[in-house]
C-alpha cells in the first residue's frame, strides 16, 4: 500500500499538479496515518523527484517564507558541515549571488559523504541536476584546472610581494587593474566575489591603517603599467620568460601573448592583438 502511495505522490510531484498532491494527501492520510505519510515524502517520494520538482513542492506546500527560512537553515548546515570537515571558506566553498553556493570537487563529496548509504544514489543524481543552477563549481579552480597550475595562489603571493615596494596610491592602481583585466576575461569570477576575496587575501598582513589607505584610494580611474601586470601574469602561470617582456632586446612574444588571453582582458581581448601579429608575421605572408 505504502508503494502505491509513493507511486502516486511521485507522479503529481513530478508533474507538478497541486490539486493532485493535495488530493493524494487527503486519500491517504487516513490510511497510513499523519506520521507515516510524512515520513513517506519526506524521505521517499522527495529524494526521487527532479530538482525542480523538489523546490517546488517546498513553496507551495510550506509557503514562501517558510521555504525561504528552510533554505537559510540548509546553506546554515552545509557551512557548518564543510567548516567542521576543515574546509576553508573563500577557498573550498563560498555563497555567490541569489543564495548559490561555490564548492570544490572535495567539498562536494564531503557533502554526498554525510547522505545515508541507501538514499546516496538518488541525492547524487539531484545533487548533479543542480549544480547549475544552485552548487556550481568555484570558477577559480576551474581556471586553475584549466591552465594546469595554481595561478590565484601564485598571482596572490606575487601581489603581496607588490604591496611591500609600491606606494598605496600605486598598490591601489595595481590591483585595481589587475582585477578589472581578470574580472573582464572571466566575468564568473565576479558572481563569486573573488576581487574581495582577492583583495583580503593580499591586505591581510599589511597594517590595518595602510590597508585603509589603500582601499579607499580616491583615484575613480586607475592606471598601471600593463607589462609589468602581464609579467605577473605570465610568472603566476609559470612561465620561465616572464621577466623578459620588460627588456629593450626582448618583448613580448606571441606565445606569451596566447597565454595572457586565457586569463586576462583589456579594452581588447588580447586574441584580437595575436590575430593581428600573426597575419603580419613574415612567415605568413
């Protein structure tokens, strides 16, 4: 009997039908009983339906501010679960806009790891439907994968180097567009909060008063010399010709201006500037 319930329930979840689920309520509250019934969506019926249809149960049935109240207490319990597992906050998860959260590879199997053996399969089949719209993968270790090395560790210990020779008004501009060139080539970036992520981390160990000084810098248009942040750029992404960029004999090559397109924009994207050189480079003419 029980099956047939949660065979019932499933269906008009998943289609969506209000009056459906609420008539089902009606039929077999009195058969199963308040307890048992509960127990069946609760622990049955909503671990099989799509996502969506999981979401949608919630506010209609529990009512906006409820369902709000049971998100906020949800996002409340994942952080303090991945938290108690030594997971860093900024690092291996993080809340983006619209309530969403940013986890890692590691994050997210600590997170299936709490989910009991029998109901893992189907929670991981929900948990994978979502991570689009709701858990996505923290962009930065993406781009990190991507590029095959930990540029953002190496970028942010290149730019606490950076803090201790220039003045606030130059660190300001610095990091002003170096994140606005990071930011530009990866917009992601900015749904995470990484340039006040970014920022935190290269401040942390300056004294409160010149990591003041140097946020509330009143220039509204930064300017820094680009090569020298393309030089970072290049060294974060290790590679072994950064420094020679900057010398009179050596420049800039196409390879590295290849690289620095995976990872950073101008007013150009800088492919626009490799297609120009390589459509006028003697070999291919």
């Amino acid at each position: 009997m029980p099956a047939t319930a949660k065979c019932q329930l499933l269906k008009a979840l998943n289609q969506r039908d209000t009056s459906g689920v609420k008539s089902l309520i009606v039929k077999w509250q009195p058969i199963l009983g308040s307890e048992k019934l509960t127990n069946l969506i609760v622990n049955e019926v909503m671990l099989e339906c799509d996502s969506d249809s999981h979401s949608w149960f919630c506010q209609i049935f529990l009512g906006q501010a409820q369902y709000q109240q049971m998100g906020e207490k949800a996002q409340s319990n994942v952080f303090q679960t991945l938290l108690g597992a030594g997971l860093e906050p900024g690092k291996d998860f993080s809340f983006g806009s619209d309530s969403r959260i940013i986890i890692s590879d590691r994050a997210k199997q600590i997170l299936l790891s709490q989910v009991p053996q029998e109901h893992r399969a189907s929670f991981e089949a929900q948990f994978e439907a979502q991570l689009e719209s709701s858990l996505v993968l923290d962009p930065v270790t993406t781009i990190e994968q991507q590029l095959g090395c930990a540029f953002f560790t190496n970028l942010t210990e290149i730019a606490i180097q950076q803090m201790q020779v220039l003045s606030n008004s130059q660190a300001a501009a610095y990091l002003g567009v170096l994140l606005a060139g990071l930011v530009s080539r990866h917009p992601q970036l900015k749904d995470v909060d990484f340039p006040t992520r970014f920022i935190f981390n290269i401040l942390q160990e300056l004294s409160e008063e010149r990591a003041m000084l140097i946020l509330n810098d009143p220039e509204t248009n930064p300017q820094f010399d680009e090569i020298i942040i393309f030089g970072h750029l290049l060294a974060a992404m290790g590679d072994k010709e950064y420094h020679r960029i900057a010398d009179e004999e050596g420049g800039i090559s196409l390879e590295q201006l290849k690289k620095l397109d995976l990872v950073w924009c101008g007013e150009r994207r800088l492919s626009e500037i490799v297609a120009m050189m390589e459509k006028w480079h003697p070999k291919n003419r």
